[in-house]
C-alpha cells in the first residue's frame, strides 16, 4: 500500500469518534508505558534475531518548575526493533488488525491517545536493500478524529544514506491531557524499574536466556543524570510450573449445566524472599503480561497474605488460552464473568463460561497439592488451632471469620478471635435489642398474654444458640466492668481524679469509649453511644489533615487547594487543618459521624457550633473521592439546660423517649468548587443520661441470657 506524506491516514472500516468512545481510558496510569514497551518488545521478535543483539531504552525527562520543583516533561522510548515498514505501518492503521501475530487487537495506540497530547513516531525500515525514515504522530484532538476520521498523522518517509544500517523506532510522548496523570508520572527510574518487573514478570522469565538489553536513563532538564538496566539477573527464577484442568459452564433456562467442555490453566511459581515480596499473591496473566486490575485479584484461600514459609513468599501467575482470548479492547481487562454477574443480569451469559470464582477455587486447590510444604503449614496451623478451641473454647463460628496466618502465634490467634467475637456480638445485640422492641406489642391484660410472651422467649432462644449466649453473657459483663468504671468517673471516685492534679475528667470519658490518638474501633467502647459505632472505621483525636480512611487521608492537601480555599483556611489567624475533632467515624460512603466531649462541669451549648463548623471544613476540604455530604453529630456533657440550648439554636427539640436534644437537619454550607450543601444531624445529651441507657441495656441482656433454659 502507498502511503503520502503530510496526510491524515484514514483508511476503511473505522469510525474513530466511535471507537474512542467505546475503548475507555485505562485505569492503570502507567499503560501508555507498559503499551509502547510491550510494541517494542514485540518489533524485536519481529525480526527474528537474537534478541541480546536488540534494546529498548526508555527515556524518562523531568523538568524544574519556578519552585524549583520536579515536574513530568516527556518519556522517550527507544528500541531496535524492525521499524515501520509499510506493511506493519498499514497494520498500525488498522483498528483490530491481529496479522502481527501477538494476539493484538490495535487498541494499545487509543491508550497513548487518551493519555497525551504529543505522541510522535521516528521509525528506521528496511525495505529491499535500502534503509528509510518514516515520522508520524497521533492525537485524538478534532483535528484528527472528528475531521479526518483518523488518529494518525504522517509526516514524512524518506530515504537515508548509506550510513545508517539498523533499523529501530523512537517514540516521544509528552503534554498529558489531564493534570491528574502529571503526578503519577513525576516517578524515578527506580520506580519505573520496578513496575517493568513486575507488570513483565512472566514474559521475562519465559526470555529470561533471550532478553534485549533494556535501559532506564533518568533526566533532569535534559540533562542526563543516571541510568539502570533490567538484566537476567533482576528475573526470579520459577519453581516447577503445573496444571489444572476446568469445565465450562453454560446457562441453560435459569440453570448452570457444567459441560464435559474443559480448559487447562497453568500455574507458573515463584518463590521469593519475604523483604522483596510483601504479599503473596495470585495473578492472572493474560499475553504473558500480569493483569494488574484488583478486580481480577484472586484470594490465595491456604495461606494469608502476610504468610511466608521459611522467609519466602509466593507469587503464582495463572495463564491460559482462555485468558488471552478474553482480553478485551483495553488490554488489562478481561471479559470474563463472576457468579455475582450471573445473579445481576442472565443475559450477559449465552455462551460457555469459566467463572473467575471456579479459576481460584482451581488455582488454590492446584497449589495446595502440588506444594506439600504448604500442606503441613497448614496441618500445623489447624492443630494449633484445635488446641486452642479445646483450651479456650472458642467458638467455631468466630475462628470462620478471621484470616489466621501460618506465622500467626497463640496470642495473635486468640487476638484475633476476641475482635472477632466482638463484632458478632454486636450484631447479636442488635437482632436480641429488636425481640425487646417488639414487647411493645404485647397486652398484659389480654388472655393469651402469656402464651404470646412464651413465644417470644422461644423465637429470642432460637436466635442466640447455647455456645453464642454463654460467649454474648461473657461479653456483656465485660460490658458491665465498663459501665461501672463509667459511673466511678461521673461521680468523680477515681484515684486519679482526687490527687490534686488538674481537672482531666473530659479526657478520661474520651479515653474510656475511644482511646485518644488512635484508630482502632475493634477494641473501643462505643457501644455506650450505638452498638454500631464500633464496626464503623474512625479516628481519635487526630488533626483533621492527619485524619485516614481505609489507609488515605481524606483531606486534600495544599497543593490541591486554590487560593481562596488556603486563605479561608488560615484566616483569623486560625490554623484550621490543625484542629482536632474528638471522634470521627465513617458508616458509609458520603457520611461521617462527628463526637464531641466537654468536662462536666462545662456548659455544653457554648459550644453548639463547635460540629457544625467541623462539620463544614469536611465537607469543603475533603478530597473529591470521598464527597462527605450527610452528617451525625453527637455533643455530650453534664451541664446541659433545655432553656438554654434552646435561646441559642431554636431549632433543637426535646427527646419524647429518653432526655436529650435532637435537631433533625441543619444546613452544612458547600463553600468551593460548586461543591452542593450537606446536611447535619445533631444530638445533645448528657453523661447521665448516655450511662443510664447503656447501663439499662446491659441489665436486660444479662438477666435474659443468664436465665435457665430447657436446652442449657
């Protein structure tokens, strides 16, 4: 095919506005890399060389800003490969060409497109017995896409003198379209090197013998400063590979029919040292590259994450024909289905399938047959757990919703089961809390009262099984220590609050429900506000720009603030990031609970507004991917006045049930970025009253579960 210089390349078959609709951005930030590697990787075996004779060199530019600041600048890949020649040229225009032979569907370049602006092509052919020169470019800007129908651009292609005599492509990418992506790629070649690995693992180690010469050069302001290799010697070796087979299934009416159809899958091992391999893990490859999207993670089910057997760790990478040929238009994602989709939408499956649950049920079983090391870890790990269960009685329900690891000691175990058995026993309470709400509905008076009253203690009985009432019995006078070490600090009893020290009495109701500067609701009293608080994540006392969820901190930092967003910050000499809210926990996505404590003697409505203005600094300064908009805020105190909260904020209202205040809603004002209002829940009561509800809620779980019944 002919191709003209300084034209748009628009051949049939291809609607671009379309396809760069359907095939997303990928996720994994680095993918343009991992694309333009994996295509030079490929133009090397290409020409059918030895691949030590080839390289592939990436150029990675940062630049200093005003502030003297690294910044991105461009990302220059080299390789020897065999260049653009016309034929693999007219390939690249063809969107879902696989004639290269890769299993390829043409899709890595839209990558580079919805990535960056500058993507320029310099690529060295032989044709015949004459070496050429052929530069073009691809954007989706409308220039391309909307006016020419196309993403490529050629400039030129020419010939060259008799000097040259290696072919090879040089690939410049600069100008990210989005500024989200300009941190992520402000990285060192140590990083970089690093990510290669392991995105490449299982490509490498079947080249290991046949690697090109692969090099990271590392720039500042276009001058060179360092440069590393991937060598032999970065590659683990693996262990012995091994295999296992599965059936397809196929839906058939509103049934799966396991079909004599089967897939082989292969595991390939690695074993390595625990300090260079934090978790073990499962991956599934697919085109010998490692699929790094989480939701195709598999659960190693033998041994926990953090386990390692003499001091090494395991990698198992899961490959297979099926896998390849369902890699989608997005390389890295795959269409293949979980029984979870089968229970959304029926229609999804017409074909034979292997489910992604079946894969690492397959994959586990595989391993734990072929690594007899790992069979007696496991053998030793469930004896020491008998022992345990036979000392300790624990409960088997309890030990089924823990992760217990190889390496775990006694005390970790036991550890791990009371957080357990806390946990359940607060749902248990919840469900017992429920068959005492529906007394309500009995009638004293009426004929069949206690024939209706038997029942309830039936259906209560039933809920609780023998060993769950003896661990919620003991659980519950835990509970009633606390209770009583509640009551000593209200009435001022402790040593420590008579020794002529300074008045800490806030400070010890705050250390009591939830320790001070920690994050660990597991181990918390909180059930004395809600027998939910305590499976809820949270925080202590933290300064609110310290504050985490789920391992991020939910506040953005300053480089992502704007002007007017740092000066109100800051303003009135206030130095608003700094403040400490007592206790933060986080019930659901969009929400967050507010807890305030004030000393006894400290009249709780001057501080009124204290959550309210919390309450207003997360909503406007908490990262976007948070969005806390719904609030719940809780003020507890002894000097509490209804008259006087009420003169300040009339919107507050008397409890009817138990005393306290409550205002249903109030406004969170949305200052920034368009960002919408929120609203506020909010709770005033006293410790008194806090004390007499979970002290009356303890008093009725321990006189009904230590009653006799029949089946004790």
């Amino acid at each position: 095919m002919k191709f003209t210089d300084n034209t748009f390349i628009n051949l049939p078959g291809a609607y671009y506005p379309q396809i760069l609709s359907e095939i997303k951005k990928n996720p994994n930030v680095l993918q343009p890399i991992y694309e333009a590697f994996t295509n030079s990787l490929e133009s090397i075996y290409l020409k059918q060389d030895d691949n030590k004779n080839n390289s592939i060199i990436i150029k990675h530019y940062l630049k200093r800003n005003l502030l003297d600041e690294l910044e991105f600048d461009k990302t220059i890949i080299e390789d020897t490969g065999k260049g653009f020649d016309d034929k693999e040229f007219e390939r690249f225009n063809i969107f879902k060409d696989s004639r290269k032979g890769f299993k390829n569907k043409g899709s890595g370049r839209i990558q580079l497109a919805h990535f960056f602006n500058n993507i320029e092509y310099s690529s060295i052919f032989k044709t015949n017995d004459s070496f050429m020169k052929r530069n073009f470019t691809i954007s989706k800007s409308r220039d391309y896409v909307h006016s020419n129908n196309t993403i490529t651009f050629l400039k030129f292609t020419q010939p060259l003198n008799g000097d040259v005599k290696a072919t090879g492509t040089s690939l410049l990418l600069s100008d990210l379209l989005e500024d989200e992506d300009k941190k992520h790629y402000n990285f060192n070649i140590e990083d970089l090197k690093e990510n290669i690995i392991n995105h490449y693992l299982m490509n490498f180690c079947l080249n290991r013998n046949n690697l090109p010469k692969i090099t990271l050069e590392q720039y500042v302001n276009n001058d060179f400063t360092r440069n590393l290799e991937i060598t032999q010697d970065d590659i683990p070796k693996n262990e012995q590979t091994f295999e296992f087979n599965l059936n397809y299934s196929l839906l058939s009416g509103y049934e799966v029919k396991i079909l004599n159809d089967e897939e082989t899958f292969k595991v390939t091992p690695f074993r390595i040292p625990k300090a260079s391999l934090l978790e073990n893990e499962i991956k599934l490859t697919s085109k010998n590259e490692i699929i790094e999207l989480k939701k195709y993670d598999l659960e190693l089910t033998n041994i926990s994450a953090k386990d390692n057997v003499d001091g090494d760790r395991f990698l198992f990478l899961i490959s297979s024909k099926y896998l390849d040929n369902r890699d989608s238009d997005v390389r890295g994602e795959l269409r293949i289905p979980s029984k979870k989709d089968l229970k959304k939408d029926l229609e999804l499956f017409s074909n034979k399938e292997i489910f992604i649950e079946d894969i690492g049920v397959g994959a586990n079983e595989s391993i734990l047959y072929n690594y007899e090391e790992i069979q007696n870890k496991v053998e030793e790990k469930l004896g020491k757990i008998e022992e345990l269960k036979s000392m300790f009685l624990l409960n088997d329900d309890f030990l089924k919703g823990i992760s217990i690891s190889l390496n775990d000691s006694e005390e970790k175990i036991l550890q791990k089961v009371y957080v357990e058995e806390s946990k359940q026993v607060a749902k248990l309470d919840s469900k017992i809390k429920y068959h005492f709400e529906q007394l309500d509905n009995l009638d004293p008076s009426s004929k069949s009262y206690q024939e209706e009253f038997e029942d309830y203690i039936v259906r209560l009985v039933k809920d609780i099984p023998l060993q769950n009432r003896k661990a919620l019995t003991h659980y519950v006078a835990r509970r009633n220590l606390v209770l009583e070490l509640f009551n000593k600090i209200l009435k001022r009893k402790l040593k420590v609050q008579n020794d002529g020290s300074r008045n800490n009495d806030e400070s010890l109701i705050h250390n009591l429900i939830f320790k001070q500067h920690s994050d660990n609701t597991d181990i918390s009293d909180l059930w004395l506000l809600e027998e939910d608080f305590i499976l809820f994540d949270g925080s202590s006392e933290h300064e609110l720009k310290d504050v985490e969820l789920e391992g991020n901190k939910i506040f953005k930092d300053d480089k992502k603030l704007s002007k007017e967003e740092l000066e109100f910050r800051d303003s009135l000499n206030e130095k608003r990031y700094q403040k400490r809210p007592d206790i933060l926990l986080f019930p659901d996505e969009g929400k967050c609970i507010i807890i305030e404590f004030k000393a006894p003697d400290v009249n709780v409505s001057d501080y009124i507004n204290q959550i309210q203005n919390y309450a207003t600094l997360i909503r406007n300064f908490s990262r976007e991917e948070f969005q806390f908009k719904t609030f719940y805020g809780y003020l507890l105190g002894e000097k509490i006045n209804t008259f006087d909260v009420k003169a300040k904020d009339p919107d507050f209202n008397q409890g009817h049930k138990f005393d306290y205040l409550y205002r249903p809603s109030k406004t969170v004002a949305g200052l920034f970025n368009n960002r919408d209002n929120g609203s506020l829940y909010m709770e005033i009561m006293k410790y008194s009253t806090l004390y007499d509800r979970a002290k009356n809620r303890n008093d009725v779980f321990i006189k009904k579960l230590t009653q006799k019944f029949e089946d004790d």
